[in-house]
C-alpha cells in the first residue's frame, strides 16, 4: 500500500509541465492564471450551492443532487489546482487519480441527472403554480363568500331570536303583572302538590310569604294537618279526574262568621294531555253569598206575607159573607186555600217548579183526608212549572169540591182515580190527566154548572194551553181529560247547584 | 173528641185574622180565654191566665212568639203554631207542636186543636 502511494506521489523522472511551454513566461502563467481563476470559481460555486441548500434545505426537493454538483464542481477545481502544482511538479499520477475520482464523481452526477430528470420534469413550472394558486384562490374567496352569507343569515336568525326573545319577555311581563295585580288569588301545584306559583292573594290567603311556600306542599304550608290532608286528596281527585271543577270554598274566622271564595281549579296538561299538576282561581264571594241570603230572606220573608195576606182576605171575607151567605163563603174560603196550598207547594221549591204529584196531594189531601184511600193518584214524577202548578191546582180543587158534593166523594163508597201519563205523538209529547170518579151516586143534571165548571173548561184550558173534556153525563162518575203538550207545563230546566266544600282552604280554629 | 168548654189564649198580631180565629173557637165551643197582638203582652198572658190551649202566630210585627212558646211547654200547656211561614219556618225545639198554614179553615183549625191537646 504504502509502495503504492509511494508510486503515486512519485515525480519519477517526468518533466514538470513549464517545460512544454518552454518556461516562457507569457504562456506559462496565462494557464496558471486561467487555471487559477477557474479552480477559484470551482471552489466558490460549491460553497455557494452549499449556502443556497443550506438555506432552503426544507423547500428542496433531491436535496442530495446540488451535494453531487456541487462535490463535481470541487474535485474540477481540485483538477485545475493541480494543473497548476504540475506546472513545477510532474505529480501526473497523482493529478491521474485526481481526474479519476473527479471523472468517477462527474458521471455519478451524470446518472443521478439521469435519474432525476423525468420527475423534475413533473415539478411545476411558476406559471403552473401561479396559475394553481390563483385558482386556489379564487376557491378560497368562494368558500369566504359562502362563508360571510352564512354568518348573516346567522346573525338575522340571532337579530330574530333577539326579538322573538324580547316579545317573549315583555309577554311574560305582561302575565306576571296580571297575575301579581289582579285581586283573585291563583295558584299552581306539580303532581305531588309542590306549590309552582302563588299571587298576593292567594299567598294572603294562606298567611305566608312566596319563599314560604315555593316549592312546598300543602302538608308544610297549612297548619292544620286534617285541612292539609283534606286540600291534598281534593287535588289529587281533581288531577285523576283530569278535569275542571268549580267549587264554593268556606273559610270559617277566628272571631266567627265565614268568608267564601268561589273556585275554579283546572289540571295543567302536558303536550300528551296527561294531567301534571293544577292550577286555582278563587274569587272571594262573602259579600255575593251575603246579598243571596239577604235575597232568600227577603223572598222567604215575602211569601209569607203573601200567605198573611190571604189570611186577611179570607178573614174579610169571613166577616162579609159568613152571616149572610154560608154557601158563598166556604166556596170562596176553599178556592183561597187551594191558591195557598199551591203556593205552599211552589214556595218550598223556591218557585221553579213543583212535582205534579206534589201539587195533586196539596190539594186533594185537605179535602179528602190521605192519599191512597179513596182518592188514588198514579203517574210519572214531572216538574210542572209555577204557572202550570196553580192552574192545575186550583183546577184539581173545583172537581174535588164538585166531588165532595155531587160525586164520588158524596156518599161512603165512590172513589177517586187520578192519572197521569206522557203520550208520544207524532209532533210533540202530551200530557195527558184524567180524573175518574167511581161508585158515584148518580149525578143531576145542574153539578157542576157554574164558576166551577167554568174555572176548569176556561181557566185550566187557558193557563196550561191545553184541551179539557169534562163529561157529567156518564153514569157510572163524572170524567174529566185534560191534555196539553208537555213543553207548556214543564218547569224550564235549572243549573244544577255548585258543590259546597265545607272548610275546604279553613284555618278553622 | 171534642172541644168544647176548652179555654184557649189566642196570640196573632193581625186583628182581622185574630177575629177570625176566635170566630172559629166560638163555633167550636170553645172559650176563648185571652188574646195578645205582641210578645211581651203574650208572655204575660201565657203566664197567668187559665188556659187549656194556645194558638200562635210566629211573627209578631217583628218578634218571635218563640219565648212565649218556652213558657207554655214550662207549664205543660199544649199549643200549636197558625203561621204563614209553614212547617219548615218552625225550630225543632217545637217539632211535636201542630202548624197551621195560613190561610186555613175551621175544619184545619179543629183538627190541629185536637193534635195538640190529645197528641195525635
């Protein structure tokens, strides 16, 4: 190896290179010069490629290709260095070897040229990329267009929301000052009687504060446990029932009296129906119920005036007519009572309607003594009204009367039927009355003229619109058929009375 | 039964009606003992004159005849109630004492006379 070398960097007898030009001057340092210029640029353009890829190493692509260039370039410049060394020293082997390796790089650059050029062929041009990025660009402003129409429709949704949530809000304003600034109470329960809102008044009403009882149950709200206990199973009645309900609810006072609120509570709904909780409304009536009662004592008051009254006519008409006409008198005495007794009748029923039944046995019970022995009665139960009443009371009186002196009721063993029944026509449903006396004495001819007859014929066919047929000429009693359509005598149907719950908010003590 | 001889207190604040009553007692047989048109002349009477028994009108120009009733049920003197106010105007305190409707007949005020002193 070390001959080898030896061989290498030997000058042997070689002639150094001046002597081909002569050692003229002139000629040997214009390639010295040139041979100097050139291994000096040879040098620079390496560590110039070397700066460059240095620089802009991550961008570069083949990153090891300017390396081989630029390890070409250094060993050329090495070559022409050594130009210049031969010029005095014949080292051609060595200089030999340098051209080797130098030759040996060069075309190892060549074959990496090779190899690289058809995909720096790929790499795009500036313009391509101009052209690219300039469409990247374009798609980039288009989506920042879509961009900005999407962030205004964002904000009109949200400038919309805004308002939506405004009107909600001045909504919801609006109910809270309702609620708080009307003077009924309301309130709302969950399902398991949790108070979910309560006004003023409906706090006042149970002598706590909001903080008080939100939230709470009846069971922590009220302070007797039975009245607690009596306001949860009403609730949760309600809330089974999923309904409606109006109610007369009574508070009694400490210091006595009562006060009462009329309520209506209602179960609040989910979306599926289902009842999940309830809301109240109670208005104070005291003063309405005070007035009613004052009214009912009025009317109580003025019917039995009235019944006064007709006691001071009968006396008058006893003190003008009993010594002179006895006859005259007791027809008058008797018509006075049958008016009162179906003013009995009707009073007990606040006047708006008596049972048929009722109004036949107010009259005929005085005349005849008990029902169901001689006189017999048999019919449905119909509400005759106040005008139909008296008409057919005082009607029912003149045939008892007629009866008590001519007919069946004269003599021990005539008796007196009374029916009634509804009969379904074609238009509309009669009423149809028939008063049959049987086992009757016989009848003469004049019974039954006069006021009598004619207070039934006229009167009765009158007042209850109806058709009567009375019949003195059969022999085995008198008949009498009175007919009219249902709808003139019904009483006209009333609304069914509120429920009273007794103590049903109490603090009853 | 019968009726006669029986002394009877008549208490009624409208004269008309008052006479009429005792124009009935006098055909009746009865005697009529004593009248009053208003309570307290009524409570005197029930206590001291002898009577068999009382016919009273509920409203005295105002007042109840309720008082006057107490005093006669004390001296176990029957009596019955003539009232325009009917059967439901009267307490349950007097439930057992007859109640005439007004207007009523002799023949009613017959019946409640002996209701009241017999009890039937």
């Amino acid at each position: 190896m070390a001959d080898w070398f030896g061989w290498l960097f030997s000058a042997d007898n070689f002639m150094p290179h001046g002597h081909c030009f002569l050692w003229q001057p002139a000629t040997l340092w214009l390639n010295v010069g040139s041979d100097a210029l050139i291994a000096g640029s040879y040098f620079a353009i390496p560590v110039t490629i070397y700066s460059f890829t240095r620089k802009k190493r991550a961008g570069i692509r083949y990153a090891w290709v300017p390396t081989t260039f630029a390890a070409f370039i250094f060993l050329c410049g090495g070559t022409h260095l050594m130009e210049i060394w031969s010029v005095w020293n014949p080292l051609y082997r060595a200089a030999g070897a340098l051209k080797l390796v130098t030759g040996l790089v060069s075309f190892a650059t060549l074959l990496s040229l090779l190899w690289i050029l058809p995909r720096a062929m790929l790499l795009k041009t500036p313009l391509q990329l101009e052209a690219e990025v300039r469409e990247r660009t374009q798609d980039l402003l288009d989506i920042n267009e879509q961009l900005r129409a999407q962030i205004a429709a964002r904000d009109a949704a949200q400038q919309r929301l805004r308002v939506a949530e405004q009107e909600r809000a001045q909504a919801n304003a609006l109910l809270q000052t309702i609620v708080e600034s009307v003077p009924v109470s309301i309130y709302a329960k969950d399902r398991e009687g949790r108070m979910l809102l309560a006004n003023p008044p409906a706090l006042k009403l149970m002598g706590r504060s909001w903080a008080e009882v939100k939230g709470r149950t009846d069971r922590e709200v009220w302070e007797d446990p039975s009245h607690a206990e009596t306001v949860i199973l009403n609730d949760r009645r309600l809330m089974e029932a999923n309904d409606t309900e109006e109610s007369e609810e009574v508070v009694s006072l400490d210091g006595g009296g009562e006060r009462v609120w009329f309520s209506i509570k209602a179960p609040l709904r989910d979306a599926n129906g289902a009842a999940v909780g309830l809301v109240g409304v109670s208005i104070e009536i005291t003063e309405r119920k005070r007035l009613e009662e004052g009214l009912r004592l009025m009317v109580d008051e003025l019917n039995h005036r009235v019944k006064n009254s007709l006691a001071t006519v009968q006396a008058i008409a006893m003190r003008t007519l009993r010594g002179v006409h006895p006859d005259l008198y007791d027809a008058f005495q008797g018509r006075l009572r049958a008016l009162a007794a179906a003013h009995d009748v009707l009073t007990r029923e606040r006047w708006l309607g008596a049972d048929l039944y009722e109004v036949a046995a107010g009259q005929l019970a005085p005349v005849a003594g008990a029902i169901g022995g001689r006189i017999k009665l048999s019919g449905p139960s119909l509400r005759l009204s106040a005008k139909a009443s008296v008409a057919l009371a005082m009607g029912l009186h003149e045939l008892a009367i007629n009866a008590l002196k001519y007919g069946a009721l004269s003599n021990d063993l005539g008796e007196v039927l009374i029916h009634w029944e509804v009969i379904h026509s074609a238009q509309s449903p009669l009423l149809r009355l028939t008063w049959t006396e049987l086992h009757g004495p016989e009848v003469p001819p004049q019974a039954g003229m006069g006021f009598g007859t004619q207070l039934i014929e006229r009167i009765l066919a009158r007042d209850l619109r109806g058709v009567v047929r009375l019949d003195f000429t059969d022999l085995s009693g008198i008949r009498c058929i009175i007919e009219t359509a249902l709808a003139h005598v019904l009483a006209p149907a009333q609304s069914a009375p509120f429920p009273r719950l007794a103590s049903a908010w109490g603090t009853a003590t | 039964m019968t009726l006669r001889g029986m002394r009877v207190l008549v208490v009624e604040d409208d004269s008309l009606i008052c006479m009429m009553i005792e124009e009935f007692l006098d055909d009746l047989g009865c005697k009529v003992a004593a009248t009053a048109a208003e309570l307290q002349d009524g409570l005197a009477k029930a206590r001291t004159t002898a009577i068999d028994v009382a016919v009273l009108d509920i409203n005295l120009d105002g007042q109840l005849s309720y008082p006057i009733a107490v005093e006669l049920k004390g001296r176990e003197i029957p009596f019955l109630f003539a009232t325009g106010y009917g059967q439901s105007g009267v307490p349950l305190d007097f439930k057992s004492a007859p109640v005439l409707s007004k207007p009523f007949g002799m023949h009613d005020l017959q019946m409640a006379l002996c209701r009241a002193t017999t009890g039937s």
